[in-house]
C-alpha cells in the first residue's frame, strides 16, 4: 500500500520540473501578474475608478498574451501553466468585466443585468473547462485555432 501511495505522489508530481528553474518560473510569474492586475482592476471598480478598471485589464491582457508565448519560446509548457493561465483568464476576463458593467450601469437597482452578467460567468467558466479538456484530447495542430471566443477576448469585447 505504502509503495502504491509513493507511485501516486511522484505521477501526480511529474509534470513539475526537477529544479526550479528561471525558464520555468518565467511563464508562470507572468500570469500571476495578469491576475495581479485584474485584481487591481476590480478594485478599482469597487471605487469607480473606471478608467484605472479600463488599463489595468488592458495590462492584464497584455500579461496574459506574453505567458504562453514566454513558455512555447523558452519550451517549458506544463499542464501546472495552462491550468495556472485558465484559473487567471476566469477571473481577470470571464468574472471582472461583467461585474465591472454590473457597478458601471447601476448595481443593485438593475437585477436583470445581474442575471446577465451571471450568465457570462458561467458561460465563460464553461468555455474554459471545455478547452481545459479538450487541449489535452485533440491533435497537437488544432492547439493554433480556436472554437468560439477566447476568454481573454471576451473580457476585453465586454
């Protein structure tokens, strides 16, 4: 049993690189800042600072372009990134934009945008987890195409 358990631990760790090393670091550091400045973007939209909410997705947008490019150049892509990037698109495009709008166009008063910004969250929470799947399933060249809007697109449309 115990030797099973040590199988487990070394497939479930296998993915990570053996040191850490700048160029794996590197990819990973630049989504966290995306994150970072979505974060600062619905901070902002808490204070109705909207036109700080406006550059800082656009900041964030620009990390999260440079992420997967910095990791296909330095050839250090993992499935610990493109959850990493996923987790960070959910929040900084599929979640503050259309809570963003929600405060933008009035809050409380308006229950029917909140329906509508809702269904985007889960919309964009869905559209995630099917490339999340599907990325690891489909031939290596469709990974150049995309079905549908990207995340990071549909945050910036909204």
């Amino acid at each position: 049993m115990k030797i099973r358990g040590i199988k487990l631990a070394r497939k479930a760790f296998s993915d990570r690189p053996k040191k850490f090393s700048i160029t794996w670091l590197l990819p990973n550091f630049l989504t966290i800042c995306a994150l970072i400045f979505g974060l600062q973007a619905f901070y902002h939209a808490l204070l109705e600072n909207w036109n700080l909410v406006i550059i800082f997705i656009i900041i964030a947008a620009v990390f999260d372009l440079l992420d997967g490019r910095v990791a296909r150049l330095l050839k250090s892509t993992s499935n610990f990134g493109m959850y990493l990037d996923s987790l960070s698109d959910f929040v900084v495009f599929g979640t503050i934009p259309p809570i963003t709008i929600y405060f933008w166009m009035g809050g409380t008063q308006n229950k029917f945008l909140w329906i509508v910004a809702v269904l985007f969250i889960i919309c964009s929470a869905l559209r995630l987890a099917r490339f999340n799947i599907t990325s690891s399933q489909e031939p290596s060249w469709k990974d150049n195409f995309f079905e549908g809007v990207p995340s990071p697109a549909g945050g910036v449309l909204v």
